[in-house]
C-alpha cells in the first residue's frame, strides 16, 4: 500500500533503549559507485544505499552501458549490494546532437554534478536533465571549470538540462568556485584522475568543506580497493534516531542505559571521520552557534528543529548552502516551526531559534525528505503533528518511518497514523515509494 499523503505521529511518554539500523551513506554511495566504473576491474560495494538517489545513479550507469548487478542485503532493507564491473579509460559513448543519449537524474544533486563531470570524459553527445527542481539548481560552476577544461556544454543558462559533448581525457587546468556547493569540486575530483586535469579551489577554505575532504579520502582509500568495499551507515539519516535523546522524553525505569550513555543509539557509528554529520552527537547540548560551513552538514537542520525543545535559545549560521537544496530550506524550516508556534528569526544566512510551547500543525513537507524526517522527530514529543507528503523520505531512507515504528531495541516504538482516519499505520503501509 505505502504511505498516506499525510500522517501524524503520537508522541512517546517513555523512552525505551534503541540501537538502531540506518541505511549507508548516500554521499559514499554515490561517490564510489563513479570511481568503481573507472577501475578496470570487478567491485564489490557493501551495504550501498538503496534510495531514490542512489538508484538514479545505478539506472544512469547502466544506461551508459555498465554492468551493474544489484544483490539484496540481508543486514538492512534499504541497503543493497552493487556488483560493478568496471572498464577503466573506456568510457561508454553517447549519441549525436540531434539525438544525444538521454540521462534522467530525478532531483539528485550528487548524481546530476559527478555525471556532469564524468560524461566529459566520454564520447558523443549526452543530455543530463531531472525535474523541475533540479532544473533550478546551481550549476553555473561546475559548467564554467569543465568548459575552462576544454569540454563543450550547451545550457542556455548554465543549468540542467545540457548537452555534453563528451571530449575524453585532456591535461588541462580548472578553477572551481565551491562557496555555492562543494558537490562542484567532488565532481571534478571524483574524475580528475581519469581526466588528467588540475583542479584549483577558490570561494571558501577547504577547511569549511567537508563533503570535499570526504571526497579526497574516498578516492585516496578507493585507488587502494582490490575487490570489496564497505559502504558505512549514513551520519545524516542517523542525526534523526540520535536527535530523540534530546527531546526530553522520560526514560523507561525498566531500561539500562548503555555504556555510550545514549538511551537511543546507531549501530556502527561511522569513525573513518568521512561524515562531517558524524559529529551530529556533539551538538544534542550546544550553546554556541552552529555553522553549516564549519561543524555539521545537512544534519543541522535536525538540529535546527531540535531547538524547538531545547533549554535555552539557539543560532545557526552560514546556512546559505541550504537555500539552493532539495528545496530553500532556510525560509521552509522557519516557516514549519512558526507554525509549531516557535519563534525563529532569520538574518541573512542564519537562523535563531527561540524554544517555546509545540503546537498541533500540519507540515508541508515541500517534497524535502529532511524535512519530513526532521519534524517526524518532533511529533515524537508534540501532540498534533502531522506530516504532508511523508512519501518524499524514500530519496535517501524509503524505510524511515519503519524504523521509527519498530519496537525497541530495534526502533522507537513510535506509533504511526493515517492523518485522515486516525488508522495505526504498520509495515508496508509505511514504506516509502
């Protein structure tokens, strides 16, 4: 059946302890599945997300003509195992201009900038598009630097769709502005070996860019991969299990708390240092100002509706990365919280949240999965949340509200309705698709 187009969530009185399950990283599944095609030999990828994202990469790849086996996996449903047989320089052809091979990227913002960069190296004529939203998108930065490079990209206006004529390898030298997204520089890392280019960063420190570190580590630990990679749980998608500590629901007399003090936790903390959002943790008891650039990535946002609960008010900064996403963040999350009845004042490229009284609302979900799971968090401790269009969830974590659902110590044990006739949701009724 799947999910209603709306729902509400009961909130809990008791916290029981939970260890739970996420899905892999989107941003390392992404990310690996373009350097396991450039190698000239068969990968193995473990426990790769299985979302809309990642399966848009998958369908891209294989339409270009790799071979891509997709393999269930038993440890998490959302996760599957990629056997990707790579063909090293040999990248597969396109079509012509007046019919180039046609590559669909939905609204995946990773999928639309590596394919970008990558198709470049190919040969023919390739058009990259998604859907409206995508269409809206920055990618002026990225089309400049591979232009810079040598490649020809049709756009009227430096944003999907485009065509690209695919130009092969060529030593060349870009500059890449990366203050509008750091996906621009991934792109062009994530290929620049197989391109032969030097690329130059400018905008922002590195320092203030962790995806692109991410990036750097992944293709340094990818050149050392023989056959086998292990793909770790996704920080992003665990900030919502964590953020449950934080809501100041009382814990079971009957529960033990573990030995990390948690009364909810996620299994397999990622530790590589990979996932800027691993250090989401940190930030359930924060009073100093929490930056976008320097301490969390997306998960600030469960952090910014966190607030809505906390003791004392909170400021988040450098949020601009967040305007040009999934959807404008910034206003859409201070929209949905003054509805909660929480006062948040936006100055620039910030956002203070002052806590106060939840009250009951129905929240537009704006076809952002973040937001949906963020304020699925907070019905957990508010009475009257209800949730527009949760199905958005299934872009990077189609078995959320399951997790949720499921009983401790597997889940929260929430308790899931059909906003319209108050029906408990349970199983496949709570899937994502």
């Amino acid at each position: 059946m799947g999910l209603p187009d709306l729902i509400s969530i009961d909130p809990i009185d008791r916290l029981s302890v939970a260890d739970v399950v996420v899905p892999g990283s989107k941003s390392i599944t992404n990310r690996v599945l373009v350097l396991a095609v450039q190698k000239d030999s068969e990968t193995r990828l473990q426990g790769a997300l299985w979302s809309e994202d990642t399966r848009v990469m998958v369908e891209c790849l294989q339409q270009l003509g790799y071979n891509i086996k997709v393999l269930p996996d038993a440890g998490e449903p959302s996760n599957r195992t990629l056997i990707v047989r790579g063909q090293g320089a040999v990248i597969p052809g396109g079509g012509t201009e007046t019919n180039p091979l046609d590559l669909f990227v939905g609204n995946a913002g990773t999928a639309a900038r590596f394919l970008l960069a990558f198709l470049c190296l190919g040969s023919g004529v390739y058009r990259l598009h998604g859907v409206p939203r995508m269409h809206e998108r920055p990618q002026a930065a990225l089309i400049q630097s591979l232009r810079e490079l040598g490649y020809q990209l049709d756009t009227p206006n430096d944003r999907l769709p485009v065509l690209i004529h695919g130009g092969g390898a060529r030593e060349a030298t870009c500059d890449v502005d990366i203050s509008a997204s750091s996906q621009f520089a991934s792109a062009l890392l994530l290929s620049s070996e197989l391109g032969k280019w030097t690329v130059r960063f400018h905008g922002k420190p590195l320092s203030q860019s962790p995806y692109v570190k991410m990036t750097q580590e992944l293709v340094k630990e990818f050149d050392a991969v023989d056959s086998l990679f292990q793909i770790e749980p996704d920080a992003s998608s665990g900030s919502y299990f964590w953020a449950v500590n934080a809501l100041g629901i009382p814990v079971s007399s009957d529960s033990s708390l573990p030995l990390n003090g948690a009364t909810v936790s996620v299994k397999n903390w990622p530790r590589t240092g990979w996932q800027i959002d691993a250090e989401f943790p940190r930030f359930l008891d924060c009073s100093k100002d929490v930056s976008r650039d320097r301490d969390l990535g997306d998960s600030i946002m469960t952090s910014i509706v966190l607030a809505a609960v906390a003791k004392e008010q909170r400021r988040f900064v450098d949020l601009g990365r967040l305007r040009v996403q999934e959807c404008e963040r910034v206003v859409a999350l201070r929209t949905e919280l003054g509805r909660c009845g929480i006062e948040v004042i936006e100055e620039g490229d910030s956002l203070t949240v002052t806590p106060g009284a939840l009250r009951p609302a129905d929240i537009e979900t704006y076809d952002d999965h973040r937001m949906a799971m963020c304020f699925a968090v907070l019905g957990l401790k508010a009475a009257g949340i209800r949730l527009k269009d949760p199905h958005c969830v299934k872009k990077t974590f189609p078995n959320f509200f399951q997790k949720l659902a499921t009983q401790p110590p597997n889940g929260i044990g929430a308790v899931i309705r059909n906003g319209l006739t108050g029906e408990i949701l349970s199983g496949d009724d709570l899937m994502a698709s």
